[in-house]
C-alpha cells in the first residue's frame, strides 16, 4: 500500500496517526476502513433480485416540493439552499459556492423534479466543489455551464480529478486534494476534503482511479460538513474530533435499498442520522433523494423514514428537511 497527498497543498492537525490517502498496487484509491470493490456478480444479483417494494414504488406519485426563487443569489446574506440531488449553493462569509452542479438528466437517467432556477442565472461564483467523478454529481454540460458563467472561479476536487475538469470546462484554476489536505483559499474561508466511504468510475476500465471525498467549510464563525456519497464509517466521529462545532451536516439519505448491496456507498436514513450524531452536527439536512431514481426504495421512502426517526427523538441535532430551492438562512 502506498500514501500519497498533493505536495502543493497543506495537510491537517488530526488527533490521530495518518500517512496519507491509500492507493493500491494497482494505482487504485482505497477506502481505508471498508475495502471493497463491487463485483458483477453483486451487481447481477442486485439487478435480477425481487425488489419487495416493488409494486409500492411503482404505484408511488409523490414528489419532493420545489420553491421557484432566485432571491438567494442577488442577495449578500450567508444560506444555504438545496437545488436538488447533491447539488447546493452555499454562501459562507460572503464566499459563493456551488457543490457537484447536475442540472438536466443524466445519461439513462432522468430527473424527476425540475431544477428550481434558471442554472444559466448562477454566477458570481468563487468556488466550484466536484466530490468525485460519478454522473450525478459531476455533470459535463452543467460544468460547461458553469464555467461560461463563472470564467474566474476556482474548482476544487479529489486527486486526479484535474484532467476531467479542465477538459469540461477549460479553467486552469483546479485544485486537487488528498483526504484531510487543505484546499489554497482567499482569507475569507477555509474549505478540507476529507475521507467518504465511496469509489469512483466513468469508464470500463477507470475504477478508483479518481479520488472521492467529503468536503468541510468554515467561515463566518460557522462549519458546514458536506458528506457527498458514503457509506456509514468511522469517519464520521473523526470529523467531530477534529471539528467539535460542526454547525451544519448535509448527508444523503437515499439511493439505500438493498441495504446489503447499496451500504457500501450510501448511508441510509438510519445511518445518515448516527453519523450526524457521531459528529455531534447541531443541524442535519438531507440530501441525495427525490431528485433521480438509483435504487429499490421508492422515492418518497427515505424523508417518510427520516421524519419517522425525528418523531422517535433519534437525532441529536435539528432536522432540516427543506425544499429544493428553499433558502435556508445560516
């Protein structure tokens, strides 16, 4: 096994020993907890198993509700807003952000619920932040879009992500970090990318070869933890040991069913919750649902199961189930 971190970018103070981002013989990134790498077979069985909820997800109408209003990007206050899937606009310090931008279908893959705004209308933005390299969260012509619009922004992602995102987009102004490495921000804010329990692939023969992880952003006096896609790990409680005052964790929920096969990479409601627990987060707000069909679970499934589990006193924190499009003042 070997360790490995980008040489131009700073490391973190961690309250434990780390070497560095595992990378296999074979040049493959690893998770460093739960090695694992899909096999057909797994894929096949998942594929060809009877899906209990079947008959329920195909007779289910429910959509998450979307607010169409662009107020949250003329304004100066510091917000956070859900545009669907994993995508978000943050402003944190007076610094705008935007996560993993998927704006239309994706290949084989159409999206259930509108994008609230006009994309086109995103500008002024100062950073681009791409977890990793899957379809819905890295999205060629949302990035073009982007980058037509926001021609000084700053994109920041895992390592060797820089050659697909220079391709979509044409911007030189791409940072790529190793798990706990810090990103070169202006003074404002400081953004860390940090481990998930994930993988990563485009094509036939590219597994792992592209790093996925978590993001943290501070600035304002405030933290946000955004936790991308993971499966549930002991890296969870790490970030609330290096960070004690976690304000905000934005967590997926769905795309969970089967849990034996899709634990791997999502956490399901249940697993959203003690990992926003494990962190201590004052406030938990839910992402990765609603928005594209990925999995066995019916849509509306993993809100109904979160909010069941608030009912049952299970998360520590403050539930924060919003609208896509909906402005949530931090």
């Amino acid at each position: 096994m070997e360790y490995v971190q980008n040489p131009a970018l700073p490391g973190m103070q961690l309250p434990f020993e780390w070497k560095g981002t595992p990378v296999d013989d074979h040049g493959r990134f690893v998770n460093y907890e739960f090695p694992h790498r899909y096999s057909l077979m797994e894929v096949l069985k998942w594929k060809f198993q009877r899906n209990p909820q079947k008959a329920e997800k195909q007779a289910e109408i429910w959509h998450p509700p979307v607010e169409h209003d662009e107020s949250f990007i003329h304004s100066k206050d510091d917000c956070i807003v859900w545009l669907g899937h994993a995508t978000f606009f943050i402003r944190l310090g007076g610094v705008n952000i935007l996560i993993d931008p998927v704006f239309y279908n994706i290949p084989l893959i159409k999206r259930y619920v509108p994008f609230p705004i006009d994309p086109g209308h995103l500008t002024g933005l100062d950073y681009v932040l791409i977890s990793h390299n899957h379809l819905d969260h890295c999205d060629k012509h949302s990035l073009q879009l982007v980058a037509k619009q926001n021609p000084d922004a700053t994109y920041l992602s895992g390592l060797k992500m820089e050659g697909l995102l220079s391709g979509f987009t044409g911007s030189e102004k791409i940072q790529t970090a190793g798990w706990y490495q810090q990103y070169q921000t202006d003074e404002r804010i400081r953004i860390y990318y940090l481990p998930a329990r994930h993988w990563t692939k485009r094509g036939l023969r590219d597994e792992n070869t592209q790093l996925w992880g978590a993001y943290v952003l501070q600035a304002g006096g405030k933290t946000i933890y955004f936790a991308a896609d993971s499966g549930y790990g002991s890296h969870f409680a790490d970030a609330g040991r290096i960070f004690p005052e976690i304000d905000y964790c934005i967590i997926g929920i769905g795309a969970y069913k089967p849990e034996w096969f899709m634990s791997q990479s999502h956490v399901s409601p249940a697993n959203a919750v003690k990992g926003a627990n494990d962190m201590h987060a004052r406030v938990m707000i839910p992402m990765h649902y609603g928005t594209f069909d990925l999995a066995d679970e019916p849509m509306g499934d993993p809100i109904r199961v979160l909010h069941e589990l608030e009912r049952q006193g299970s998360i520590n924190g403050r539930l924060e189930s919003r609208k896509i499009g909906e402005k949530l003042p931090v």
